[in-house]
C-alpha cells in the first residue's frame, strides 16, 4: 500500500510528523482492534439518529393524530396517539366547510401558469447568458444575482402600489404575472450553469444545419435540461404551494384564496377547530410529501443549490 | 466564476465595431434575456427606486402622496415599536440561526458515516423543513396550546407545571426558536451535499497517518466544509430577518409586542394601516440590514472561509 502522503495533508493534520514505519507495521492489529469499537459506534449513532428522527417526526404524527380526533377530543390527556374512534370524515368536513374546492383550483392555476411561464422565460434568459456573447453581458448576470439577495418585503410595498394602478388587486394576476419575467433569479442561475457545462457539440450540429439560435435552444438544448428543468419546477411549484405572504397582501375576497389563505377559517367563536385544522394542514403537507418521495433526487438537488429549505 | 467569463467577452466592443455574425449573437443574447431584463425593470428595480421615493412621503392610498420631508425618518427614531421589532427580529435571528445550523452539521456528519439506514434517516428527518409553512404554524400553535398540548404533555413528563408558551412574554421568543430550529433539515442536506464533495482521499491518507476520527473531523472535514458553513450561514440569516408568516399566524406580535418582528411591523404599517411612505421607510431599513450582515459576513469570510486551493 502507498505509505506516500502529500505535504498538503501533513500541513492539514498540523501535528507531528509522520512515523510511517511504525504505522506500516502496526496495520493489522490497528484494524483488528477497530472492528469492535466500529460496531459500537454504528450502535450510538443509530441511537442518535432515531432519537433526532424520532423528535422531527413526533409533531407530524401529532398533526395527523389530532386530524383524526372527534370535536373536542383534541386536548385530551393523555395523548390519544391513536385516536379511537378515527374520524377520517373530518377531511370530508374540512373540505366542506370552507370552499376548500375554489381554495385549491386557484392554487392550480397560479402554480401551473407560473410554472409554465417560469421555465420558458428563465431558461431562455439562462440560455441567452449561457451560450452569447453581447456587451453588458456579464455586468447584467451580476446584477441578476445580486437581486437574489433582496429581501421580498422590500418590493412588496411598491409592487402592491403598482398592481393597485393595474387594477389588478384581488386577482391573481400579482401571482401568474411577473413569473412570466424570467421567473425568479435563482432559476435563471440554476439552468445557466447547467447550460454552460453541457458540451456544445449538438448545438454546433445544429447550427450548421441552419437552425438559429432560439430553435437551438427549444429542439436542442431544452431536452438536454430535463433535470435542471426538473429541480427549477420543484423550487417553483414548491415556492407557489407554499406562499403565504403575496396571496394574504393580493387576494382579499375568498373566491380568489389559495389554499394557503384557508388554513386560518376553522374556528367557531370560541376557539380554533384544532381537528380540521390539522385535517387541511395535512392535505397540504401530503401532496409535497410525495414530491419530495417521487423525485427525491431532483428535489434535494433543488434545496442543495437553493437554500430555500425551511422558509 | 461568473468573473471570470469577463474574459470570453471582447472589451468594449461597440455594435459598429462587429462582425455581422457578432452582432446577430448579441442581438440574439438581447432577445433571450429581455424578459427577464424587463421583469427585473418593472417588478423590481422600479419599485425600489419608487418606495425610496415614498419614504419622504405620506401616503395612505386615498389621496396622492403627500411630501414630508424627513418626517417619517423623525418618526422612526422615536418608534418604540421599531426599536422593539428590530431587536427581536435580532435575538430570533442570532439564535435561531446558529442553532440550526449546529444542529443540521451534527446530524449531517453522523448521517455521513454512512451506516445502515442512513437514507431513511435522511429522508424522514429532512420532512419538518418541507412542511408547507402555514401548515406548521398552526401544526405548532396547537403543540403549544397553554392547555394540553403536546408541548405541555412534553415537559410534564419531567414534571415541570404547563407553561403557557406563545401567551407568555418570556417564553414567546425562545418558542418562535424551536419552531425553526425543528426545521433545520433543509441546512443539513446541504451540509450533506457539501460533505459528499471532500475528496476521500484525504480521509485515507489521514488514516495512513493514523489520524483519529476526532482529529480528521477538525483537520479535514471542518475546514473544507467552511465554505458550506459561510453559504448556509448567509442564507440563514437573510432568511431569518424577513420571519413573517408563523409570526403573522401564530402570535401577531404578541403577548403585547414581545414577538413584533421587523416583517410583521413593515406588514402592519403597510397594508393594515396604509402607512405606505412609513412601511417604504422600515422596507427599506430592513434591506440595508440584511445588506451589511452579508458584507459583513463575506468580509469575515476571508478569514476563515478555507477555498480550496483557490482553484478557479
């Protein structure tokens, strides 16, 4: 075995030096004597990992616990982990009693469209950044990353003041809209760096076949992206299922709601109807679930790079 | 990276001054990102400029603008209520965020050992970060019911009395911490992701040196996980500073304003009471926060942010 160590890694242990005789001879007895510790430590760290699963877990079972508890069995004690009897039928009544049907076709639309329009213009925009050279070029995509940074509250206000002219308040225009704009930044990133390490040979190909550039990039390059296009549909559909604050300052009648907006509407005058309540947070969580579940590849890949996780 | 494409593009280079096939690229470059370019002008850069203007403003949507001068600048430093929502909005970010983080590299080393199971680990305890937000929010509003939630049922077990939690000045902070902290999955797969990328030979030319776990892990792993760390710490607080929805949908600011974060407030001013010029003003207050924590960060970063080799 190659005893050799570069200096590199001698400067990152930053400790004595080596004393490769000794650890040639001592080897096999040091992976002898490894194994059982090896086992050992797998059993702490199993131990560990079901401890911290078993805390992220509890809340989520909690919710679909308590989405299964008959009205006014919510806050019995001890915890009825289990409820009996399960009341599956208050997914039933918390979809009737709010217009739950309406909440959820306009969740629909506003994800499909944005989606649609999100994948067009922000591929195109990457494509354009990717593979041609114009002035201004790069002064541009800096600009576009740095407006990654910029907080939503900070335009929230004028854009509202701007969808009032428009006279596009209590629709869900503010919603579909400006995806049709290049979608977000961070997309329009995410698939110019796919771009530009796709090599270029098939679009060459192309070219000289007499293709231009925006059929290069629609026959062409647009398959090749199925993956990056892939994670940026999660990150939007994501972004749009989950959206609270744009729907809550835009929507104000309940014909216009999205799902999001509904989850507040179980309570009679005294209190919260915790059951239902959970009931609808469960139907919403469930969907993204099994996302997540179905394309886990794409979707981690999408918070890796995004750092969207947990907000 | 991006800098370095400055290179491929000829300096200068007017559109007289092209070959015909150049400019046909250029044209066509213009063509692909305008509408980005024009979302960018419309939804963004034109409003920014437009709030910094209403900040000199009065303005409470019925009749026209009216110009104020520094009033609302006047106004701010004397708002108690700024003062307190800037400082909770602080005290949730510095601790909300660090924890997290410590937490999500924790479990992303232990799951990076690669034992038996690790995918499923993975995977059930990256859920809580996936949750949509409003469903947590009353997920967690109910675990910490004042009557017997699953947060009472919890310390009851070690037998501390109920506590009323959200209802509770002392205990309002430090809950709105525990709900994000829950959700640190999302920091931990990209800790994974960052962990996948240490080259494993450094691992086993360590244990040729006869390294211990311990010694790689400050050796090794650490040092080249710096640069995940500084992104994860980034993202963390730009995120952590604009906290709205489980504050909007759990507390409201309250008990009295001891949860009243700089979100909520700016949402208050401008689309409860229509204080459009004063919410610019705290909008605008926010983003030169978020701005300086992050040159403060990436001016820090020199010092312990370790680039490999400064490849690029």
């Amino acid at each position: 075995m190659d005893t050799h160590v570069s200096p590199e890694v001698k400067n990152l242990q930053g400790q004595r030096p080596l004393m490769q005789d000794h650890a040639a001879d001592d080897t096999t007895a040091r992976s002898r004597s490894l194994v059982v510790p090896r086992k050992r430590r797998a059993v702490v760290v199993h131990l560990i990992l079901f401890a911290v699963a078993a805390v992220s877990l509890l809340p989520l079972l909690y919710m679909v616990s308590t989405s299964l508890k008959a009205r006014g069995r919510e806050f019995a004690y001890p915890i009825e982990w289990i409820p009996n009897p399960a009341v599956w039928r208050n997914y039933l009544t918390a979809v009737e009693t709010v217009e739950a049907m309406t909440f959820f076709a306009n969740t629909m639309i506003v994800t499909t469209l944005t989606l649609v329009g999100g994948i067009l213009t922000a591929s195109l925009a990457a494509y354009g950044f990717a593979r041609t050279r114009f002035p201004g070029r790069d002064f541009l995509f800096m600009l576009m990353l740095s407006s990654l940074m910029l907080p939503y509250m900070v335009t929230l206000i004028p854009q509202f003041v701007l969808f009032r002219e428009l006279g596009w308040i209590n629709t869900l225009y503010p919603l579909i809209v400006p995806a049709f704009f290049g979608g977000a930044p961070f997309y329009i990133f995410l698939l110019r760096q796919f771009f530009r390490g796709l090599p270029t040979d098939l679009e060459d190909a192309a070219k000289l076949d007499g293709a231009g550039f925006f059929r290069i990039w629609w026959t062409v390059a647009m398959p090749l992206a199925g993956p990056a296009l892939a994670t940026v549909a999660i990150l939007s559909i994501l972004h749009h299922w989950n959206d609270f604050i744009a729907p809550l300052v835009y929507l104000h009648t309940r014909d216009n709601w999205t799902l999001a907006l509904g989850i507040r509407l179980f309570r009679d005058q005294y209190q919260v109807l915790f059951n239902l309540t959970m009931a609808y947070a469960v139907m919403m969580t469930v969907p993204v679930f099994t996302v997540f579940f179905a394309f886990q590849k794409y979707f981690v890949r999408g918070i890796t790079i995004s750092g969207m996780g947990g907000r | 990276m991006a800098v370095q494409t400055i290179g491929h593009a000829p300096a200068s280079s007017s559109h007289k001054g092209m070959s015909p096939l150049r400019r046909r690229e250029a044209i066509n470059g213009y063509v692909a990102i305008l509408p980005w370019f024009l979302g960018f002008l419309i939804f963004t850069a034109g409003p920014m400029v437009y709030s910094a203007w209403l900040t000199f403003n009065s303005w409470e949507l019925i009749t026209p603008p009216r110009w104020v001068g520094l009033a609302n600048f006047r106004f701010l430093l004397e708002d108690q209520l700024f003062r307190t929502a800037l400082w909770n909005t602080f005290i949730y970010t510095v601790v909300s965020v660090p924890l997290q983080l410590l937490i999500a590299l924790g479990v992303a080393l232990l799951l990076n050992l690669n034992i038996r199971g690790t995918n499923l680990y993975r995977s059930l305890i990256f859920l809580p970060s996936q949750t949509p937000v409003v469903a947590s929010a009353m997920l967690w509003f109910f675990i910490f019911s004042p009557t017997q939630g699953l947060a009472n049922a919890g310390i009851g077990l070690f037998g501390i009395p109920p506590q009323r939690w959200l209802w509770d000045v002392n205990l309002v902070k430090p809950a709105l911490i525990a709900i994000a902290v829950w959700a640190f999955g999302g920091a931990m797969i990209i800790f994974l992701a960052g962990l996948q990328d240490i080259p494993q030979s450094l691992y086993e030319a360590a244990d040729l040196d006869g390294a211990t776990p311990f010694s790689k892990l400050l050796n090794i792993t650490v040092p080249l996980l710096t640069p995940t760390i500084f992104f994860n710490l980034v993202i963390g607080l730009i995120g952590a500073f604009q906290v709205f929805t489980p504050v909007y949908l759990m507390t409201g600011g309250g008990p009295g304003t001891s949860s009243m974060m700089m979100g909520l407030l700016i949402y208050r001013h401008g689309f409860e009471e229509f204080n459009m010029g004063y919410a610019s003003l705290l909008a605008w207050v926010l983003f030169l926060i978020v701005i300086t924590l992050t040159i403060i960060q990436f001016s820090l970063a020199r010092r312990w942010v370790y680039y490999e080799g400064d490849r690029d």
